[in-house]
C-alpha cells in the first residue's frame, strides 16, 4: 500500500495536476507547469454608457510542482496580479503548436496561489437601446472556443467551483439571465450565478437578455428519480415543438441511461447552431436530441482532452441513427483518440467513423446484452470525473471481458499501418458558425 501511495504521488507530481493534465512542458528559462484551480470568483460589469464589459477574476489554484502555471484566456489583460504582485499572462505555444495557452510572467513555487485577472469581453455581446445581450457561446469544433473567450479558464481536464457577480449599470429596462448555475437576482440588474464545483471550461452555458426578449417556458420534468426536474425552453420562435420534443427525449434518455444528470435542463431553440452544456443547450428542433444526449455523454461523463472528445460525438451520432448493428467492413481507420495530448478539439470523424464503431461493439457484444447497458455503467460510475479514451477501452473490455487493442489501434488511435484519412465534414447538429451568426443568436 504504502509503495502505492508513494507511486500515485510521484505521477501526480510528474503531470502537475491530477491524472488527466497533460505533461508539464519546457520554456526557454522555465517550466511551464499545469495546475488544479480550485475556485473561480468573477465580477462581469456591463456599463451601457460606455458600451463596455469588464471581468475581475479571483482564480485560487494549487499548483504541485515549481514552473509557471498555465491557464488560458482569448481577450487581452488589462491586470494581472499573482499573490497580489503584479506580473502577466504571456501567449505560450503548446508543444507541437497545436493550440496556445497563456503561461503567468513569474515561477513559483509548489503550493496555493491566487491570481487576479480584469479583462474586457467583446465577443458575443450587443448593446441595444433597451439594454444589453450577452452570451458565452462555445464550440468544441474550434480551438480555444470555452470559457477562455470570456473568462480566464483552465484546460478542459480541470473543474472547479465558478461564482458570477453580474451588474448591468446605467439600463432603465430589467434584464434576467438564463444559465446551467443557480441565478439568484440581488436588485434589479444585479444578479448572482453559483455554477457547480465539477463544471469544467466546456460546462458553463450563460445568456443574458432584457426582460421579454423570448417567448419562454418553464415546466417540471418528472425524473425516474421522483424529482421534478425544472425545465426552461425559450425561443424567439413557437415554443410547443421545443416542448413537446424536450419531452419525449428527456424521457428515452432516462429509459435507456437512467436519470438525467443535471438539476435543471435550459433549452434554447435558436433554429440553428448545436451546442451542449451541463444540462443546456442552443439548438434546432431538428438537434435537439442528439444536444440532450450530451447531457450524459460529453457533459455527464466529461472528455479531459480533446484526445477524448470522439466519444461522446460516437455516442450521440449512434443514437441519432437509431442505435445500428456495424459490421468490421463499415468501419474506417482513424486516429480520433491518436493526436497530440496537447489537442483540444474533438476529431470530426466521431460523428462519422465513431458512431459506426459504436455500433460495431454493439453488434460484438450483442450477445452480452450490447453496448447500451454498459454506456448507462460507463456513464454511472464516471458522472462528473473527465475521462481518457483509455479509461473508456479499460472500462469496456473489463466489462465485456474481452480484449480490444486490435480494434482501438486500427480505428482510434490510427496506429494500424494503412493510412488514415482526414477529418472528414462537419455534422449537421454542429454546423460551424460564423462570428456574425452567433451574435445574431443573441
Ligand atoms: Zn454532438
């Protein structure tokens, strides 16, 4: 036991936070080292007769070895102060370039630090003659495109607990804001969001609009739990098909996987776009379902790395197609769980290549009941923890009892010699956006 405990100390000293970051890496005088941030406090101020939002962020962290901690945020600074000393956050490579973080201007040393950060938020905000909108749209398509565009985060392998202070100062019209965290108004215009402490930069969904900007909804979904799960759908558009689809997905979801995960569900049927959150999602009608299945997959059971993000995609895009039998000629080689362990996006063949690779297990196992049963397993004894693809290989073949290397390298890691063709096209539930898109979802 004790040798145990002695190793499990050294790996997590070697990958500097927790079992799912990826390796701790060398700057030029310095180690630039990965951290575990254990709470987020942010005050975000829209000043309308500026026509400007300001976010003052208090990040506490532990960090477990001596470097310079990494986090990540799109905007600019405008301070940065770590353990009250004033320093920045520089733009760093990733190894291999394959995406960019922001690495803090000192080293420190192992221990709890606090960084502040104050930053502007430009990107999806519209000042209007009655107030302002304001949403925190992400992507999983798209580098950098969480919590980061708005707020200083941590990579996707790190959660922790997030506090919103908001203000709209200078608006004579009530706003109100629709988030997956629990919205308490303080005054008018002033209101509190406290999002739960597993969330991840992938989790936060966040709307904020004049009053009456929607129609909008709101009901009790009876769980197979026996809680009356609160359910909002609002839409600029009708909202009974929102409703009535809300409805009988919420109930197969639960049929076939077991309760809903999260305490309150958020539907926005914007007409187009797809994005899932904890428990919220922008959609179409025609998404809403594969949205909601993310719930459990994606962010029940949380890809730590973009090396894991097939899986959820595989899942979602099996059920879409009506949960069918593959056999080893429909599947393709690929490598979605073979990129760098830098990688932050998920690999586009999941919808494609992955759902069939669903469905060949489910055909494979067929006769231990399917792949089913074990994703509801998968999903109740992971809930909340981030995961890599080898966890889900391990969990399966320890359930099946059965040995799949042959198949994870050939049509997931692409270590097969045969060649592995690119990415392939966007899915339909996740067409990518173009930035005056979004802001028309406002
Ligand atoms: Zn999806």
């Amino acid at each position: 036991m004790k040798v145990l405990l002695v190793l499990l100390g050294m790996i997590s000293v070697a990958n500097g936070a927790g079992l799912n970051a990826p390796d701790n890496f060398e700057l030029k005088n310095r180690t630039a080292v990965f951290v575990d941030v254990t709470d987020i406090k942010t005050i975000i101020k829209y000043n309308i007769s500026t026509s400007e939002v300001s976010a003052q962020s208090t990040v506490s962290f532990v960090q477990s070895v001596e470097g310079s901690p990494i986090f990540d945020l799109t905007p600019e600074t405008t301070k940065v102060l770590i353990d009250s000393k004033e320093t920045t956050l520089s733009k760093a490579s990733l190894p291999g370039n394959v995406s960019t973080v922001r690495v803090l201007g000192l080293i420190l040393k192992p221990g709890k630090h606090q960084l502040y950060v104050e930053n502007k938020i430009s990107k999806n905000v519209r000042f209007l003659s009655s107030g302002v909108k304001s949403a925190f749209w992400m992507s999983d398509l798209s580098d950098r495109r969480y919590l980061e565009q708005y707020l200083p985060a941590n990579l996707e392998y790190d959660q922790y607990k997030v506090d919103f202070e908001v203000e709209i100062i200078g608006s004579p019209s009530e706003h109100q804001i629709l988030a997956n965290g629990e919205v308490k108004k303080l005054a008018k215009n002033h209101f509190s969001i406290s999002f739960p402490d597993y969330y991840t930069a992938s989790s936060f969904y966040y709307h904020l609009m004049p009053e009456n900007s929607f129609n909008e909804e709101s009901f009790n979904f009876k769980s197979v739990d026996g809680r009356d799960i609160p359910v909002t759908v609002y839409s600029s558009s009708r909202l009974a098909s929102y409703i009535k689809r809300t409805k009988s997905v919420l109930a197969e979801l639960e049929a076939d996987y077991g309760p809903f995960p999260h305490n309150k569900v958020v539907i926005y049927g914007a007409g187009s776009g797809g994005m899932e959150h904890c428990g919220a999602t922008i959609t179409s009608l025609s998404a809403l379902g594969h949205e909601l299945t993310h719930s459990y997959f994606a962010r029940g059971i949380m890809p730590a790395r973009g090396n894991a993000g097939w899986v959820d995609e595989a899942i979602a895009s099996w059920r879409d197609g009506g949960y069918r039998e593959y056999q080893t000629r429909s599947l393709s080689n690929s490598q979605m769980a073979g990129h760098s362990i830098y990688r932050r996006t998920t690999d586009r063949n999941a919808y494609s290549k992955g759902a069939r690779f669903m469905g060949y297990l489910h055909g494979k196992f067929s006769s231990a009941g399917g792949l089913k049963p074990f994703l509801k397993k998968f999903k109740d004894e992971r809930l909340f923890k981030p995961f890599l693809t080898k966890n889900f290989q391990d969990d399966l073949e320890a359930h099946f009892g059965a040995e799949l290397s042959t198949e994870f390298d050939r049509y997931i890691y692409g270590n097969s010699k045969s060649q592995v063709s690119t990415e392939s096209i966007e899915n339909p539930n996740h067409p990518k956006l173009s930035e005056q898109e979004l802001l028309n979802l406002l």
